[in-house]
C-alpha cells in the first residue's frame, strides 16, 4: 500500500503524530501533515494525495470547506473524516458531499487502514455508527421532507430557526392565517400527531439536519 499518498490534518497534535507514526508503520506513504484547515488545503493542492485524512473541526477552515475547496479545484483527492461527532448533521452532510470515509476517532488504528484500503478501491466506508444513524435517524426524515413544497420547507426551516407563526408572515408576506394552513398541511406530510406543538418538536429533534439541507 505504499504507494498511496496520504496526508493527514488535525489540530491536536499528538494526535496528528499518532496517527502519522501508525501510517508510516502501516506501510502508507504520508506526503503531509497539517494542524489547520488553511495548511491543510495548501497540502492537498500541492501535493495532489490519494486520500486526504481530515478532522472537522479545526482553526481557519473547517474539514468540510477544505472538502469543498479542493472539490472546487477538480482534484480527485478523496476525503475520509475522522471526528467525535455523530450528529445527524454532520452525517448528513459527509453524505452530501460525497466522501468516501466517516469514522470516529476513538476506533482503532485497524479500522482506519480498513477505510484506506477501502476508499483506495473506489468504495465508501463509514463506521457501523453512521450508518446505523443514517439509516435509522436521517433517512426516514429525508423522505418525509420531500413530500414538502418549497414553500414548506422555507417555513420548517424558519420554524427550526425558533421564528414564530406571526415573525414567519412578516417575513414571507403572507397572512397569519396562511401560515398557521402550512403547518396544518406539514404537520398532516409529515405524519405527525394533530397539534401544532408537534411540528415544533419535530423541529426541535431534527433541526441540524433540516438547517443542513
């Protein structure tokens, strides 16, 4: 596998070394290493990797926007995310965006090389936890929303922005009375209970994901 060229970020840097030193010890060609999300693309540019190992949090550019950069670029780097999160958010996205790897960061090293190998055949990995949410969690959501009209999905996001019936008419023009008809007819999509407190909670419970879409 050593002729796979890998760069690695992370803003920890004892991390970073750990997982550098397990790459090289594996055999993997680590043409880089960055600790910030600027770095990281300056890499990546560069160095034009097979696969570029990412956090998503980190200082200037986030993992995600070095995604998109590089993307922007037509590079045929591919992307896998090391990270803590397991929002449905973030799953969500890492699937919108295409990349090829998503595992947690306390799995072991053998779960990486695992993903590597698999991304180096063309083929996705993520760890059983995000598909599991996936599967369980985002998807049954994401159906539901597309029975939505553009007009509902505005006001779901509103209503997941904590705006209320009334901020809402003010700011799409339209009567209190109509808004309070575009709940009725989301609430009755969605298949939730009849009152208006459940379309509230609903947003509530999945309101990363629907300010994602």
């Amino acid at each position: 596998m050593s002729g796979i060229k890998i760069m690695v970020a992370d803003d920890h840097p004892m991390l970073l070394k750990g997982l550098t030193d397990e790459l090289v010890q594996y055999g993997y060609n680590v043409v880089g290493t960055a600790t910030n999300g600027a770095a990281a693309l300056e890499t990546i540019l560069e160095k034009a990797p097979h696969i570029a190992l990412l956090d998503i949090e980190m200082p200037i550019l986030s993992g995600f926007e070095v995604i998109n950069k590089t993307l922007e670029k037509g590079l045929s780097t591919r992307f896998i995310i090391l990270t803590s999160h397991k929002e449905k958010a973030f799953v969500h996205k890492a699937k919108k965006l295409n990349i090829s790897g998503y595992l947690l960061k306390d799995e072991p090293f053998s779960e990486i090389d695992k993903c590597i190998k698999a991304v180096a055949r063309d083929e996705t990995y993520f760890s059983k936890i995000f598909d599991d949410i996936f599967n369980s969690e985002i998807s049954p959501q994401l159906e539901k929303i597309k029975f939505l009209s553009p007009s509902e999905r505005t006001i779901v996001r509103l209503i997941a922005q904590e705006k209320t019936s009334r901020e809402i008419g003010e700011m799409l023009s339209i009567s209190h009375r109509t808004v309070q008809k575009h709940r009725a007819n989301i609430i009755q999509k969605l298949d939730l209970p009849s009152e208006m407190d459940a379309l509230n909670q609903w947003t509530l419970d999945n309101k990363e994901l629907i300010l994602s879409l």
